[in-house]
C-alpha cells in the first residue's frame, strides 16, 4: 500500500452541455508512475443534481486503459464526506483529508476552490513531494498553490507529520510517559498487617513507541500486523505483554506474559481477545471498548472511552488467586473465578508539528472476584498518564 499524491486539475472552461456530462474534477497522481487517479461527476443542465457518488478510476498511461481501482487503491483514494447540492459539490480523499475540494458551478463553469484551516482558497495546483526511504516512496510534503482573496498567489505547505489521512508506509514515533495511579495491591511484607494495608501510589515511567513498516508494527505494548484495513472494520492479529504483575515476600510472584490474539475496530467500537501463549496463567481476555475522536481545532484532540473487560477462571487465579502454600502468609486460600472490570477515561492530544503531547485520566472498578482477593485491598483505581512523542518519520 503505497501513496503518492502529485494532484493538479484539468482545465474546465467550456460550457457544459445540457445532456448528463461525465465532468473531470480533479486528477491524483498514483505511487505506481504510469498511473493516474481520476475523480469526475455527473452533471445535467449545469447541476450537480445531489450527485451521489464520484467516479473514481485509475489511468494506465503505459496502455492509455482505464482499470478499476483495486481493494487497496479504493481504500486510498476512496472520496470521505460527500457533498451535494445543485451548485455545490464537496469531498475529500482518503489520502489527504486536510483539505476539502470544493466545486461551484456558476454560469455552467466550473470554480475550483480548497478549504484548508477553516479557510477557502482558489486552487491553482496541487502537488506533492515524495523520496525514496527505506526503499519506498514515502510522502515528504503536500503544497497546495492558491490563490487568496486579494487575488495574490501563495503556498500552502503541510509537512508529512501534518498530513491527516495520509498512511505512510512506514512511520516512527518515540516518546516518554510517567504513570500515576493508584496501587490496589497491598505494598510491602504481607506479614507486617500494617504495611499490608497502607495506602500506595504507583509512579513508573514508561516508554511511549511506535513503529510502523506496512502492515506491521510494535509499540510499548507489543508487535502485530494489519490483515484488513476497511473504512469501517480493520482486524488486527498481534501479541501484546499483559497480566497483573506483583511481588510481595513470603508469596510466589505474579508475572507478565506474552499473549497472542486478535483485534477487531469497527468504527469507534473495539473488540479484543487475548490467549496468554507464555503459559503463566493460561488465561484469556476479552475486552470492547468505544472510543470516538472529538477534533477541537487543528491543534487539541479529546478521545474519551469506556470499556467492559473480562478475565477467566484461570486469569484471575493466577493473578489473584492464593495457594495452599501461601494461605500461611495471607490468611487463606483463594481460588479467584472469572470476573468483569469496567474503566471510564478522558485522553487529549494537543498536536503541534511533529510532536504530541498526551493527558488522560479515568478510573477502572474491578470485579467483585479481583476485590474478594485477599492479595487486593481496594476495589478501583484512579489513573493519571503524562507524556510526549515526537515523529522521527
């Protein structure tokens, strides 16, 4: 799946006919050189007639063919947030959707304008540079020549980290984090009852990555690969380090494990199953949360979610569960049954260049099992995130 967009519109100053005319609207060169994106609409007696849909098809230049777009070409060049009026036609591409192409008819021409930042522009070009790293194509710029109010021509230039929709081939963010929370596991020696009850607060840092070659990719929490990237449904299979891990004298440590499952995003819901393949706990989790995106401006983004997780029988006995051989130290034995958590929390990004700045705060109720523990001496856990990433590519 590679993008490259070197985008200029065709010259349209006839007069359009009164029988339906196919009208070209805006040309996006391909990653493959000998190939060109056409975009074009229907009009009739010089209107735009609520028009459904964009033709988009691809141009061989090598054979002069046109060819239907493939399931990846129409995945990157597929037309988001359609607008139609009688006079008025408006979309975006999937390739770069900070700007929306804004078509007028008026005396049965066609006026071409580019809406960038909550302003509109007379587009005279669009065009965009790319180079050859890691051995593909990858978009360095997009510059838009406009035209503004007084007439003048500028540029306007969005550096690839400022792209919105543009899906690189590969990418490299890296950043840091500092977790604040509150701790639901005793802390200390589990035989002095004073410090088995005291309040704690956990303060880790921990390390904000992402790395991203086509389909693959590895962040702090594990690896995977993309197998179906749709609109509105992507199913991801990847392995991710999980467990409640805990350490406490006279009792046998709980680890982290290696789990291997699937991922499933369908709109704003997402629907995870983990297997724990390590073998620690034997255990699985499932987990649907709803998140949606809330874009403030150009700069600030709000994502708040919420999320129902479940753990089985020999998930929760592992981690929360109390041996015979422990019962000595903590009092009894346990043995922990499968149990549902919940978690509520508000994130923001503040944006700016290549740098981002996460906040988030929420707080997550665990089951009345994981609170029936005797290794647990609270029920939820309030949780602050700080951190920072820059976009190195």
């Amino acid at each position: 799946m590679f993008l490259k967009i070197l985008t200029l519109f065709w010259v349209f100053t006839s007069q359009l006919s009164a029988a339906d005319d196919i009208v070209p609207l805006l040309d996006v060169n391909h990653t493959d050189s000998s190939k060109v994106v056409q975009y074009s609409a229907k009009v009739r007696h010089c209107q735009f007639k609520n028009t459904s849909e964009i033709r988009v098809e691809i141009l061989d230049l090598d054979n002069n063919a046109i060819l239907t777009p493939t399931f990846f070409e129409s995945i990157y060049y597929e037309v988001k947030t359609l607008t139609s009026k009688e006079h008025i036609l408006e979309f975006q591409i999937n390739a770069v959707k900070n700007f929306k192409f804004h078509f007028e008819l008026i005396n049965c021409q066609i006026k071409r304008f580019v809406d960038y930042q909550d302003k509109r522009y007379e587009l005279e070009d669009l065009s965009a540079a790319y180079h050859q790293y890691l051995g593909f194509p990858t978009l360095k710029h997009v510059i838009a020549k406009v035209k503004n109010t007084s007439g003048k021509i500028e540029n306007i230039k969005i550096e690839y980290f400022n792209a919105d929709g543009y899906i690189p081939f590969y990418e490299a963010h890296i950043g840091i984090g500092f977790n604040v929370k509150e701790n639901i596991r005793p802390k200390g020696d589990l035989k002095d009852r004073n410090s088995f009850h005291r309040e704690g607060i956990v303060h880790e840092p921990i390390p904000l990555f992402l790395l991203r070659y086509g389909p693959l990719f590895l962040n702090k929490d594990g690896a995977g690969v993309v197998l179906l990237p749709l609109k509105n449904f992507a199913l991801l299979f990847a392995t991710i380090i999980e467990g409640e891990p805990y350490k406490a004298n006279g009792i046998n440590e709980r680890k982290s494990s290696l789990f291997i499952g699937w991922i499933a995003k369908i709109m704003d819901l997402t629907v995870f199953y983990f297997k724990d393949l390590q073998g620690y706990s034997h255990g699985e989790i499932i987990k649907l949360q709803l998140e949606h995106e809330f874009k403030l401006n150009r700069y600030w983004t709000l994502a708040p979610h919420v999320f129902a997780q479940w753990w089985d029988d020999e998930y929760m006995n592992y981690y929360y569960g109390v041996a015979p051989s422990e019962a000595n130290i903590v009092g009894s034995v346990y043995n922990a049954r499968h149990t549902q958590n919940m978690e509520i929390m508000a994130k923001a990004y503040l944006k700016m260049g290549r740098y981002k700045w996460v906040m988030a705060v929420g707080e997550k109720w665990y089951g009345k099992n994981v609170a029936a523990s005797p290794l647990v001496k609270q029920d939820s856990e309030i949780r602050t995130i700080l951190g920072f990433t820059a976009q190195i590519f």
